[in-house]
C-alpha cells in the first residue's frame, strides 16, 4: 500500500532544524536520521521544536543515545533565552 502526502514547505527556522538533524547519525546504519526517513516532522511554535521521528526498530538500543545527540545540536542551535 502507497500513501502520498503532502508536505508543506518548511520555513527558514525549520529547515534550519532539518540541516542540524543531518548531522544526528545512527550509529548502528551510519547513516544520517534524516536521510533514513526517520523524521517525520518539524515544527516551531514560538520558542518550542517538536520534531515527530521514530527510530529504527521499537527495540532500539541506541534510542536514548540519539534522542541525547538530539538534544545536544538543537541545544546549540536553539539556545536558551
């Protein structure tokens, strides 16, 4: 089965979000989170990011690990006022 979305454009914020995310990779593949589908979405509401992602299995060892890096790179780019 095939779904096709539609995907609105992201704003200059969120594709900044997006190009930090590629620098996230997944230990176990080596590959970027971004470029293995694993982020479904971004989105900034004022000073909040949520970004909707899963990982690669449900039993992922390497979940809180990549949740931490996360974390850390939008922590650089999204600093605390």
């Amino acid at each position: 089965m095939f779904t096709k979305t539609c995907v609105k454009p992201l704003s200059s914020l969120e594709q900044s979000v997006r190009d930090a995310l590629l620098r996230v990779i997944d230990h176990e593949i080596g590959e970027n989170i971004v470029d293995l589908g694993l982020v479904y979405g971004i989105e900034v509401d004022r000073k909040t990011v949520k970004v909707t992602l899963t990982m690669t299995s449900t039993a992922c060892p390497m979940s809180e690990m990549l949740l931490d890096e996360i974390h850390a790179i939008l922590a650089l780019l999204l600093p605390d006022d």
